[in-house]
C-alpha cells in the first residue's frame, strides 16, 4: 500500500512538470503572439485577439488546476483512510496463546514460556564442559587412525595438562 502511494506522488510530481512545461510553453507562445500581432493588426483587432487568446489559456489553466486539486484531494482523502486503518488495527486485541483449563498453578516463568506459542523452540543447554566436548571430537577423530594408542596417551596428556592449568588458575574479583 505504501508503495501505491509512492507511486501515486512520483505520477503526480511527473504531471505537474509536464503540465508546467506546457504551461511555460503557452506563455511563450502568448509573448510571440503578442510580439508579432501589432505589426500586421490594427489596436482593436490586437486587443480583441489578445482577450480571446488570454481567456482559452486561462480556461486551460483553470482545468488543469482543477484536476491537479481533485488529484490532491484524493490522496489526502488515502492518506486519512490508511491512518483510520492503522489505528483500527493498533487497537486490536489478539486471542491470548494459551488459556489455563487445569487446576495446575504455574509460575511466571513457566507462563512466560508457554505465552510464546507452539512454535517457540527451547534450546537444550549442553552441560558438557569444553575440555568434555574436546576429549569427545578427539577420540571420534582418533577411532580412524592406525596405531592410534600413543596418539590417545599423547592427546589425553595434553588435555590434561590444559585443564589442570584452568582449575589451578587464580580468579580475579574485582570490586
């Protein structure tokens, strides 16, 4: 709908320069008239030809105002019904996601969780450490390599080694 209405403005913005050089266009061709009539017409004829050129352009202008202020109408009149539309629809109250039918009491929490739909997916929490996950993807990475015993020895010393370093670690507090 938006871009209607853009579309509507740049159509609009195009006709009003069109029917702006044409109206330049008329001026212009007014002036040339004007110029070049004295020489050949006598003063009454002049003037006579002169009011009937000055009231068709100013017909012509009249309707082309007129069209150019019920083309602005309308899009005003558009822009008042989409904001009526929007704020109908901000108003709007949706059906709540679950509705307690059981005895059970639940926490917040639990509310919190089960207001967020069929949908909503929880992630499981792995409560493996990475020193685990380590020692897991070496050992599936090690089941196919040959003579992989000293590799394993090796593999698990060095993890080892790491994971003393983490627990032996001072933590800082800062206050």
């Amino acid at each position: 709908m938006v871009a209607a209405l853009k579309g509507k403005l740049s159509w609009m913005k195009e006709d009003r320069r069109i029917q702006n050089k044409k109206r330049d266009m008329c001026y212009t061709y007014v002036k040339v008239i004007h110029s070049e009539l004295p020489l050949g017409l006598h003063k009454i004829e002049f003037d006579n030809s002169d009011r009937e050129i000055r009231e068709k352009v100013d017909k012509i202008i009249q309707s082309k105002y007129e069209t150019q202020l019920m083309k602005l109408n309308n899009l005003i009149e558009n822009k008042l019904k989409i904001k009526e539309i929007n704020t109908n629809l901000s108003n709007h109250q949706f059906f709540k996601r679950f509705i307690f039918l059981t005895e059970t009491n639940f926490t917040i929490d639990e509310a919190a969780l089960l207001e967020k739909g069929f949908k909503h997916n929880i992630y499981p929490k792995h409560h493996t450490s990475k020193f685990e996950q380590l020692a897991i993807d070496t050992e599936i990475c090690l089941r196919n390599v040959e003579n992989n015993s000293s590799l394993k020895h090796l593999t698990a010393s060095v993890i080892r080694k790491e994971h003393l370093k983490k627990l032996n670690k001072p933590k800082l507090f800062f206050i």
